[in-house]
C-alpha cells in the first residue's frame, strides 16, 4: 500500500514538475509571430456609414508588421485580403506553420451607440496567452486612453480556442460609437494602436 502511495506521490510531482516547465518556457525564442486582420475579402465584418471593419483590421495589421519588423521579428499574416479564409482555416495555418504567437485585429459593434471602448480576448488553452491579452489591454488603454473593458476568457472564438501557440483576439473600438468611429477611421490614431500592440508584444517575449 505504501509502494502505491509513494508511485502516486511521484506522479504527482513528475506532473507538476511538467507543468512548471512547460509555463517557464523560455518567451526569449518569440521570433515568428503571426498577424490575422479579421474578416477581409468578401466579409466585411460590421460596416458603418462607408466604414469597414475589414479596411481598419488590415491596416491596423500592415502597421504593427511594420513596427514589428523594426524590432527584428519576423511577421505572416493570416491572408492578403483576396481570399476569405475561414476562423478554422486561420488556426489551422497557424498551427501549421508552428509560429510563436497569434494576434487577431478586430473592432466591435453594439446595438447601443454608446458601447466603447477596448477589450482583449484569450482562452486559456495556453497558459501564456493570459499574460499576452493583459500585456496588450494595459499597453493601448494606457496610449489610446480608451475605455478598458478588460481581458476575457473565452471557450467560443475559434482563432484563439484552437491554436497551439499564446494567442489574442483585439476588438480595438468600437464603429457603433461615433467618437470611436471617428478615431479610428484616422491613420494617426491607428498607427497609435499598432504601436501599443507591438510594444506590448516585445515586451511580452522578453520577460
């Protein structure tokens, strides 16, 4: 009974002595990292007064390639914006690919006009990925001074639910609300987004 109890014990440390491992691994090798602009060729998304969610999440996505690259990381997108790829074609990709982490661009809408603001998803598949949506949500609430409606876990959203690597999903605002509408149809307030992410994301790999 004894010798039972002591395997027991022992697989016992063993599996946490793995999970350790595993949640410690070095995030100093981030160095592929994959952009998804949401929606993109005949799926708009939510479009508002000539405004497409698509056009924003894809030039939200060229910028923080850009700033990213500056960093030295190496940058795939999802897709070109000529084709609709799936949400499970996208995890797909990416799992195939095998790159370090995952960022998905996005923008919200609401019934109520009033809704704004920025919120982070994950889901807790990778135990990195809360720390990456957290790293994000602090950096552009602090650079926007948008509304935080925090991080958020979530079983539903394919792209972060079924990829291996630490992986997000961004709502950036809101093209409901007018005054976010507005920001983000300026170039300028983008390139604030793009910046804020990607510096969340640098700081991120080499903590």
């Amino acid at each position: 009974m004894k010798r039972v109890k002591y395997l027991i014990l022992a697989a016992v440390i063993l599996a946490a002595a793995a999970y350790f491992v595993y949640v410690n691994i070095s995030l100093g090798e981030i160095r592929v990292i994959m952009l998804d602009p949401g929606h993109g060729a005949t799926d708009n998304g939510c479009s508002y007064f000539g405004i497409n969610e698509k056009d924003i999440n894809y030039d939200i996505a060229l910028r923080i390639k850009g700033q990213l690259e500056q960093l030295g990381y190496k940058v795939i997108f999802t897709h070109d914006d000529k084709e609709y790829i799936s949400p499970h074609g996208r995890a797909k990709l990416a799992n195939r690919k095998g790159v370090d982490l995952y960022i998905s661009i996005h923008q919200n809408a609401a019934e109520n006009s009033d809704a704004k603001g920025i919120e982070t998803w994950f889901s807790v598949r990778n135990p990195h990925s809360k720390r990456l949506a957290e790293a994000i949500q602090t950096s552009l609430v602090d650079n926007t001074r948008a509304e935080d409606r925090g991080v958020k876990v979530t079983a539903s959203l394919v792209v972060v639910r079924e990829t291996k690597m630490p992986s997000v999903l961004i709502e950036c605002g809101f093209l409901s609300n007018l005054h976010e509408r507005e920001s983000l149809a300026d170039e300028n307030y983008r390139q604030v987004i793009a910046e804020s992410i990607a510096q969340a994301v640098d700081d991120f790999a080499n903590k």
